[in-house]
C-alpha cells in the first residue's frame, strides 16, 4: 500500500512538473519580442503584430538619428540577446552587428537579415562630371547596396518571409496572417499607383541634390536619375561642377523638381534650384523618422504615399 502511495506522489509530481513545463512552453508561444535596427523592419514587424497584446517590438535607432551614426549601447545588446526575433539589414550601416553574432544563442533568438530575403545589387556610383567621379570613395563601389527596403516589392517579400516566420512559432495565431495581407494589399495599391504616374509621365528622370539610396525605388518603375552622390555616401558637400553638372541637367530636361531626402539639410537641392527655379521637394528614404512621426505611428506606406505624391510633380514638366 505503502509504495502505490508513494507511486502515486511520484506520478503527481512528474505530472506537475510536465503541466508546468508545457504552461511555460506556451507562454512562450504567445510572447512575441522583435527587435530591429531600423524603421523598415520596425515598421514592418509592428503591421504583422498589429492587435496582438504580448508582441514587444523595439527599434534600436532612436527617432530622428541618423541610422548611419548608430553605435549599440550595452542596453541595446542585452534586449538584442533576449529576443525572439533580430532583424538587421546587412549591410554599411549594421556591420556592428557581426561582432555580436557569435554572442547571440540561436536556441533563443533568430536572426534574420534583410537583404537574405531579396534579390540585392551592388551600390552605383553615381553620373557626374568625370572630375567628381575619380574622387568618388572607391572602396564602396563594390558593396551591396543595403537600401533594399525603397523597393515596393522588395518590401512585400520582406513581409511576406517575416510573416511565415512568425506565424512557424505560434502557428495558432491568425492574426498574423490576416494583417500581414493587408498590409501587403496596401503597398501593392501604391506599387500600382506609381507604375500608373510612371507610365502617363512627361519626364522619366529625377534630380537628387543629395546622396542616393534609392536605387532598388528606381530600378521598379524603369526611371533614370542623377544625385550629387551615390548610396549613403558620407559626402554632403558637393563641388561646384557637381552642382553646375546637376544644374544643366535641370535646365536641359526642363525637370521641375529638385529632390533632397529626410534628415538632410538640403542644402545641394536648394543652391540647385535657385539657379533653376526648380521646385525643392523631400523623397524619404525611410531609413529612419522623425521622433515627431514616430509618436503619432507614421507608417512606411504613408512614407511612400507621400513619396509617390511628390513624384507626380517630379515627373510633369512645368515649363
Ligand atoms: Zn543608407
């Protein structure tokens, strides 16, 4: 009697001890933590997630910074450490990021870079004037261009490869599903709205009086460009023949829009129009936002609703 007693404590403990291991396997299951170094894949992240409690997503860049003189604190690490999901870009502006890679425990934390689920190109250098060329910074010629996000459609692949991911941990959640097709709906709403400007307009040439991380946007809708320097150069002043080189351009093409992009000063644009009386306008890159944007939860489609709203005067001649 003794012993089917002590059999049977012995049962209720193991059987405790497995309901106990399962409840915590599946609280897991329903806790989702992103973490992403910039906004395209916060932003992306948080349209997948949308509606469900227990998703924490974080940005590592703050609101406003230029992503590109982003350095990792030791806060940063820790939460990149006990996450669920890191999604980085892969390229010039995340190289920290392969210093932590053999810190981070794939049993824990799945990494996942962005320019793995798109077709990438390498970065451009730009067309210029032959003297501004030979100064242009050679050792970035051969590098994948990270920008990958500025296309429509590569951003639809993203969002379809992070969406089969999250649903692979907790396959019970439809949401998942639900919201990552409208997401995607909406971008393909605006990928035809462009290709529709693209194909009624004028011109099919734009003038970047700034640096250029739009070619994957480009390259979609068959348009050519000129910018005063190629991808994220680090560049911001130009020489005086970059500028009259973009200026003839305006002048020639009768082009009526002058582009600078977001956290830029804009300078270039400016000294550009002036000489033209080309109207300056900002196409956003998306790479980052303002802190005013981010607290009242711009998206990247609205981004890119603007943006197509900006090509539309970009792409008619005006005079
Ligand atoms: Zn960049």
């Amino acid at each position: 009697m003794k012993k089917i007693v002590q059999s049977i404590v012995v049962l209720l403990i193991v059987s405790f001890v497995v309901v106990a291991g399962l409840l915590a396997l599946k609280k897991k299951d329903e806790n989702i933590s992103i973490v992403t170094t910039n906004f395209p894949s916060y932003d992306f992240a948080r349209a997948i997630t949308k509606g469900i409690p227990d998703a924490n997503i974080k940005m590592l860049v703050s609101p406003g910074v230029e992503i590109h003189d982003y350095e990792p604190t030791p806060q940063d690490i820790i939460d990149i450490k006990n996450s669920d999901y890191f999604i980085y870009t892969g390229g010039e502006s995340d190289h920290w990021v392969e210093n932590i890679l053999n810190n981070i425990n794939p049993d824990q934390t799945k990494v996942i870079r962005l320019i793995d689920l798109v077709e990438t190109k390498e970065e451009e250098p730009i067309s210029g004037p032959e003297e501004d060329r030979d100064h242009e910074d050679d050792h970035h010629h051969s590098d994948i261009d990270e920008h990958v996000w500025t296309s429509l459609r590569n951003s639809i692949k993203i969002i379809q490869a992070l969406e089969k991911e999250f649903i692979s941990q907790n396959p019970d959640e439809p949401k998942y599903s639900q919201n990552a097709t409208f997401y995607i709906n909406e971008l393909e709403l605006i990928d035809n709205d462009i290709q529709e400007i693209v194909k009624n307009a004028k011109l099919k040439t734009l003038v970047f009086g700034d640096r250029f991380p739009l070619r994957y946007f480009i390259d979609d809708y068959g348009l050519d460009y000129y910018a005063a320097f190629p991808g994220c150069s680090e560049r911001t002043e130009a020489s005086a023949s970059t500028i009259a080189f973009l200026v003839d351009i305006v002048k020639a093409k009768k082009i009526p829009v002058i582009f600078h992009i977001e956290l830029s000063d804009g300078e270039i644009a400016s000294e550009i129009s002036k000489s033209t009386g080309a109207k300056v306008l900002e196409f956003h890159s998306a790479h980052n936002i303002s802190k005013n944007d981010f607290d009242s939860g711009v998206t990247y489609a609205e981004i890119m609703r603007n943006n197509l709203n900006a090509l539309k005067e970009a792409l008619n001649e005006s005079y």
